[in-house]
C-alpha cells in the first residue's frame, strides 16, 4: 500500500534528527572533489538547502545514507574516519564547547553521555565509570547495520577532542565496532592496536588514568551557561522512537550467525509478544518473513562489497549453514550469483 503525503510526513516526523555537521562536511569533501552532488542529494532524500543551511536538522537515516553515497563516489571507504581526523572539532557546535569548557576530562565524558542527543538524537552516549571508563554507542530508532562513516566518525572524533582538550595523546584500552571490515593499519595507528570489527557492541574503552586529567580550555562559568542552555534543550525535546522496524533489524543482525533470528526470540528481546511484534510491523507495511528477508539481502551486499570476506563467511553472518542455500537466496534475490555481484566478480 502506497503511503499518501499526509502519512510519509507522519513517519518522518517520528524518526530522529540530527544537527547534520558530518553530512555537511562529506558535502563539502565531494563538492571540493568535483562530485556531481545532486544526484547524491535525491537518493539520500535531501535537498541542497538542507545541507547549505547551517541550522537546518536532518534526519539521521539520511545523514547515514548520505555518507554512504558520498563514500562511493570519492572511493573513499573510510571516509567517516578521515573526515574527524582533518575536520574542526568546533565545528561539531554546542556540545564541543559543552565538553571543552568542562573541568577535567570525566566531567566532558560525563557531558558527552548527558548531552549527545542534543546533536544527535539517533545515536545515543553512555559512559560507564566504574572499574575502567567506557563509553558505549547505541542506535535509537535507526537501523544500525547501515551504518559505518558516522559510528567511524564519532569515535575516531571523540578520541581526537579527548586529545585536543588534555593536549596528551589519549590513547584507548580498546575500541569496538558491530560493522565488519578487514584489518586496517589507518585505524590502527590512530586508535591503536585493540580494535575489534564485527563486535557484539559499539564502544570505546579508555584506562582509569583519563579520569583527573585537566582540560587546558576549562571554564566553569561558560561551562555552567551552556550546561543550564543543555538541559533546557533537553527537557523540551519530544523523544522520537523511530519506526518499530528499526528497533526489530537491531535485534536480528547479531543473532543471525548463530541461527536464532526467529519472530519469538526477536519479540522477547523487544520485550513484546509474538503478536505485537506481528502487530507493529504491520502497522509500518511489514511482516516479519519480508523484513528479514530484505534485510538478509541488504546485509548480503555490504558484505561482497568487503573484499576481505569469503562467501562462505558472509552465508554463516546471515544465519545459512552452507553458501549453496546463501547463494540460492542470493540468485533469488538479485538475479547473480554472489560472485557476479562482487565489486570486482567475473
């Protein structure tokens, strides 16, 4: 069924926006490249005003989505990575200035995790200061397997604005993504060796030594105005869930290895029953079958499009015990084998 103007712009107005500044920088990276960006634009569902206006929000769906072409057309696999090495942290507004008018480096951690959805309401901040300081990354009402150049960009850019409030260079315990890549010595050298691809979360662990480490920029009067400015900001956001889909392709993508990605385990996960689940998908154009089918196919090209996975990897990471019951989906699905549809297949 056909949704009318009326009920797109309802869906739209439930999904999370953000400030755009990664958008806007990728923009400008491909604009300074010569990349017809127009074209760009439309399939990310965004228009040229959007991204040359400033104070303009965009939704985080297509922010991801944005990054994603924009990486294809400057070839630039790593472009969320490079783009928080080389872009102003300032530029990253309000909550850089939050964080480097803090105390000590904890305090700015302790803002980051209060305060992030203020830039971004998609990706929400949690810093555990117990044993070991960590600060985890969580998807709310975006499908986190789209994602790579803004998980990228935000770790490596909170590592780079721990360093430029300290003046030392902090350098995490480890660092985790739930995306797969292959082993890249680019992160390496900046990150440092622990880091894990494919993970079961998204997070960065630093040592407990972090914790009194002086800001060189602190200011606790400009901190407390923009403190007091951030809850403001805050308390008067409406909180936007997303789509219920969403929510369900989060619960399924790390369960699909081990084979348990089944409507009953994902409505338990969810805290739901099985009907509901059935229910809400419904509600949004979804049965259960076809989400995870589209998904297995979505999944299955980010995949081939990784030169460092076999085809026998990518069948176990979508829950088929042999590649000849993957590649038969896969025929199904796009009409090519998974070989032929390999960047560089024959």
């Amino acid at each position: 069924m056909r949704k009318n103007a009326k009920d797109r712009a309802g869906v739209d107005d439930r999904l999370p926006s953000a400030t755009g500044g990664i958008a806007r920088l990728a923009y400008a990276r491909a604009k300074d490249a010569g990349t017809a960006l127009e074209p760009l634009l439309k399939k990310a569902g965004l228009t040229r005003g959007q991204i040359e206006d400033p104070h303009a929000f965009i939704k985080v769906r297509d922010q991801i989505e944005f990054l994603n072409l924009a990486a294809a057309a400057l070839a630039d696999n790593q472009l969320g990575f490079h783009l928080a090495q080389t872009s102003d942290p300032r530029k990253v507004g309000l909550l850089y200035y939050v964080l480097a008018s803090s105390e000590t480096l904890i305090d700015a951690l302790r803002r980051a995790s209060r305060y992030s959805t203020v830039a971004n309401e998609g990706v929400s901040l949690r810093l555990i200061d117990g044993k070991t300081v960590a600060v985890t990354f969580s998807y709310v009402g975006v499908s986190r397997h789209s994602d790579r150049h803004q998980i990228e960009f935000f770790m490596t850019a909170l590592v780079r604005i721990c360093r430029q409030l300290t003046g030392l260079r902090v350098l995490p315990r480890r660092v985790r993504f739930t995306h797969r890549r292959g082993r890249n010595t680019d992160f390496a050298e900046y990150l440092g060796d622990n880091i894990e691809f494919g993970a079961a979360a998204d997070d960065i662990l630093f040592s407990n030594g972090i914790r009194p480490l002086p800001v060189v920029s602190a200011d606790p009067y400009l901190n407390e105005l923009l403190v007091s400015y951030c809850e403001e900001a805050i308390s008067h956001r409406r909180k936007k869930r997303g789509l219920f889909r969403s929510s369900v392709e989060n619960a399924i993508v790390p369960l699909l290895p081990h084979g348990k990605a089944r409507a009953g385990e994902i409505a338990r996960q969810l805290g739901v029953s099985q009907r509901t689940l059935a229910r809400r998908l419904s509600l949004e154009g979804h049965t259960f079958s076809d989400l995870l089918e589209e998904l297995r196919f979505d999944l299955a090209r980010r995949y081939l499009a990784d030169g460092d996975l076999a085809i026998s990897q990518i069948a176990w990471l979508l829950g088929y015990r042999e590649a000849s019951a993957f590649s038969h989906a896969f025929k199904r699905w796009s009409g090519k084998t998974p070989r032929k549809a390999r960047p560089n297949g024959p």
